[in-house]
C-alpha cells in the first residue's frame, strides 16, 4: 500500500455492515475544494495507484483511492456476481461516510466501467469522470466468453497462478521487470471470490457508449498507444465538447505504473479546467 507520510490507509463499514472497504486518503491540511476518488482496475488495489497520488495530492487536491470490494484489504462478500453498479453503489457508500457532495470520478479499466454506471445512477454526486485504460463499450461474445474461462481457471488453478498469467500481459512490450513484479505482487491481495465475481459482473456490463456522448459532465479519456487489452479506438469513442483525450505513448494497459508521471500531468491538467 502507499506509505507516503501524507498518505493514511483507513477503512470503513458500509452497507449496514456488510462490506468492510479499505482506502487511501491524502487528507489536505484545511480541506480541499476537489476531491478526486481513483478506482484500480481488476486484480489490483489501491497500490496500483502509488506512483501517481503523491504527484496529484501536491495539487491540494484531497485524493481517496479505494480498495473495490474482492480486491486488495477490503472485504469479498459472497455472491456469484459483482454487478458494476453493485461497485457504483459502494463508491456511493464510501462518499457519503466520507461527507462528499461532489467529487471526481476516475477509474481504470474496470474502475472505468464502474465509473460509467455510477455516471449513469448519481451524475449529481460528479464534478466530471473519467476512464483510463477503459471503454463505455461492452464485452465482445468472445470476450463473454473467456470471462466463463477466467472463472473456472481461478477455480482450477487459484488466483496466484491466475495472477501470474494475466499481469504480463496487461504491460507495453519490454516493460520493467520490476513493474510487472510489483504489479503481480499487489494481485495476490485478491480473493478468489471477489476475482471471480467481478468478472461475471465485467460480462454482463451494457454498452454506456451514449452516456459518453451525452453527459454534460467533464470528460476525461485517457489510453495506452501500446495496450493490448483496450486498444486506443475502444477509450477514444466520443470527442464531444468537454471530452478530454491523453494519449500515453509508452504505456499499455497500466499507464499508472508504466507512465506516472505523463497519467499525472494528463490528470491534473483535466482537473485544472473544471
């Protein structure tokens, strides 16, 4: 987890009890007039995120990086599904004991699609959102496919060795050896049940590609030119008024730890126009 001094590492219960969720929170001396919440992508945490928070908080930015549920210190409630509103309903949860009216919404991946549903349920909770390495397109029939595949595997195999198949892959070719460690390290801090239902829930997710077009929130969309996971034209779907584009050009699928740097100056340029 981030261990910077300005950094705490809270939880909190939520759900009248029945989801405990772990998070990051830079907590600004005097508060803070944006509030920025960064949700990681699958079979990540928080962590994913530790490169680039201290650069966003030295904005005076408050940033609250969350532990989704199944993933990393926060709790895997038992259902055969994690719905992507499901996951919106708990960043609700997380805002509201938080006392945040409004905030900004980022997510990555599949932080992305649950940012979209929660654009979609409590656009007045948002300043503006944001995907990065994301789409508002749904999963493929092939795609629905190997989320049935990648269920039996970590049934078959359990999540360590399901870790170690899928982190390499979601780098730039040539990628540090240490980034991909340090990225299969956080990995292992899932539970099976939570990588299993949230991959059910990733199937079943719709196309949100017109709530992109049609939301009068800011907008920011953020893409690796060399993922392999979700190639450049599946995140830049829309160039509507308010829609901002990054284009990360040595990054793949983990901009957040292949490209900090870049991913912060993109970030808090786009929070710079709100």
């Amino acid at each position: 987890m981030m261990n910077q001094q300005s950094i705490a590492d809270r939880s909190i219960d939520v759900h009248n009890g029945t989801l405990t969720i772990a998070y990051a929170d830079t907590m600004p001396e005097g508060g803070a007039e944006i509030n920025v919440v960064l949700l990681h992508g699958y079979c990540g945490s928080s962590a994913y995120w530790e490169r680039v928070v201290p650069q966003l908080s030295s904005s005076g930015a408050r940033i609250i990086v969350p532990d989704t549920r199944g993933h990393g210190r926060s709790s895997a409630p038992v259902s055969s599904a994690y719905a992507m509103e499901t996951l919106a309903q708990d960043v609700l949860a997380l805002i509201d004991a938080l006392q945040l009216e409004r905030i900004v919404l980022l997510g990555h991946s599949m932080g992305g699609y649950t940012a979209l549903a929660f654009a979609e349920q409590y656009a007045d909770r948002l300043r503006a959102f944001g995907l990065i390495h994301s789409t508002g397109l749904p999963d493929s029939e092939a795609a629905r496919e190997n989320r049935d595949r990648t269920v039996s595997k970590i049934e078959e195999q359990g999540i360590r060795t399901f870790v170690e198949g899928l982190v390499p892959n979601l780098f730039a070719p040539n990628a540090p050896a240490d980034l991909v460690a340090r990225a299969i390290d956080i990995g292992y801090g899932t539970s099976a049940q939570g990588a299993q239902a949230s991959a059910l829930g990733m199937k079943d997710r719709p196309d949100r590609r017109s709530l992109l077009e049609t939301s009068q929130l800011p907008l920011l969309l953020v893409a690796g030119a060399q993922d392999g996971i979700i190639p450049v034209e599946r995140t830049f779907t829309t160039n509507r008024q308010g829609a901002s584009q990054v284009l990360l050009q040595s990054a793949g699928h983990m901009g957040m730890l292949e490209a900090p740097e870049e991913l912060a100056a993109g970030i808090l340029q786009f929070v710079a126009t709100i």
